[in-house]
C-alpha cells in the first residue's frame, strides 16, 4: 500500500520507514499539518497514519480536513501518546478508524496497516459474494442463499455499504452523512430503523456468517462470524 503519515518525530519517522518497509509497502512523511494536507490535494495514498501533536497544529484539525475533503473510505489511523479513555473515543467519534498508542508495538502496528488494507479493496465485479449472501450491482439486488430479498434503494445502499466495510465501527452520524447526503436533516433513528428492518429482511444472523454488532450511544459494526465469506 501506498501509506502516507503525519509524523514530526525523527525517530519514530525512521522506525516507520524500517518497519513498514520491511512489510513492503510504500509510505511519504510530512512533518507538519499543513504540508501534509497540501498534499493531500494532490497526492493519493491507501491509507493514513496521523500523529495527534504537531508543531504547528494538531491531528485532529487533519482528520476533519480529511473527511470533509477526501471523505470516509480512506482510513486514518492515530498514533499518539494520547492514552486517557476520552482521548481515544474522542478521535474514533471525529472519525478515525482506529487508534495505537505510542510507543506502537511492530507486529500491532503492522497487522492493524494490514487488517484496514485488505478491507479498503473494494470489489470490481458485477456479482460480489459474501458468504450466503450475493450482491447483484447490476439490478441492485441483494440474494440470500440465490433468493433475491425485496429491499428500498436506501436498505440496498446501507447493506452494501456495511458488507463492504466489515469489522469498521460506523456511526449513526457517519452512516446518514454516506448514505443519505452530508447535509440531510434525518433523525439519527432513521438510522436504527434501516439497521433493523435489514436484519429482519437479509435475515442477518450467525447462521448465515455474518452479524451486525450495536455499539451503545455509537453505531453499528459488522463482522464475520465463523469461516471468511467467500
């Protein structure tokens, strides 16, 4: 993956340049807020690590750039010293995917880079599969075990998009910004309601391999149950 980090520390810029090359994958430093979102203009990277204290600013002002600007499909992962439990489910609430803290561990850090990469491949193909379930792009269908479940275009929309975003913690409020518009003045129940009319409509259960997971006063995440869908 192409990676690009926020990052003003030399050492730790070199301990990633090692480590992350050793893992084979490409990455740009910026030691500065607003090097690094210039950049951003230009330049496209698979995903983002950010340092949340900067010399001239910070990661959160980044990550708020980032998903006003560039969206929610490239993840962001802070590394930081930050380590008190409001820290953390501050910088997942304003939207990063994920948080390690500093010093990172090699094989944390590595398999974390790893896990987000294989989830941001997003499939090409006009059938997609997930186990007992297939999606059909083309008629925008969605089929349990070959039978096609009847769904509203916005069911479709919020089922595709949580099969493809497996094991990433969605919130109520990013879930209306994606699939409903930035600016729609929706009650976030809207949101409860889709969720839980398509765990009834796909039958969404460990028995098909897949389970919608309800993170208290957050959203939602979906993860795999058993063996890897196809």
């Amino acid at each position: 993956m192409h990676i690009g980090i926020l990052e003003d520390d030399p050492l730790q810029v070199e301990l990633y340049s090692l480590w992350l090359s050793t893992a084979h994958h490409q990455c740009t430093f910026y030691e500065t807020v607003s090097s690094f979102l210039e950049a951003l203009t230009t330049e496209k990277y698979d995903l983002l690590v950010v340092d949340r204290v900067l010399p001239d600013g910070s990661g959160d002002t980044a990550l708020k750039w980032i998903r006003a600007n560039l969206g929610w499909d490239i993840p962001v992962i802070f590394v930081t010293a930050n380590n008190s439990e409001a820290d953390i489910v501050g910088g997942l609430r304003m939207g990063a995917d994920d948080y390690v803290l500093k010093p990172p561990n090699y094989f944390e850090l590595i398999a974390r880079i790893d896990g987000w990469g294989r989830r941001v491949k997003t499939p090409t193909q006009a059938v997609i599969k997930y186990g007992a379930y297939e999606i059909e792009q083309q008629n925008r269908e969605i089929m349990l075990n070959g039978k096609a479940i009847e769904l509203t275009q916005k069911e479709y929309e919020l089922a595709c998009y949580m099969f493809m975003h497996p094991g990433r913690l969605l919130s109520r409020v990013h879930l209306l910004e994606t699939i409903w518009g930035l600016h729609a003045e929706i009650d976030t129940r809207t949101v409860d309601t889709h969720v839980s009319r398509l765990r009834r409509k796909l039958a969404i259960a460990p028995e098909h391999g897949w389970e919608i997971i309800s993170i208290y006063g957050y959203g939602y995440r979906m993860e795999v149950v058993g063996p890897k869908p196809e």
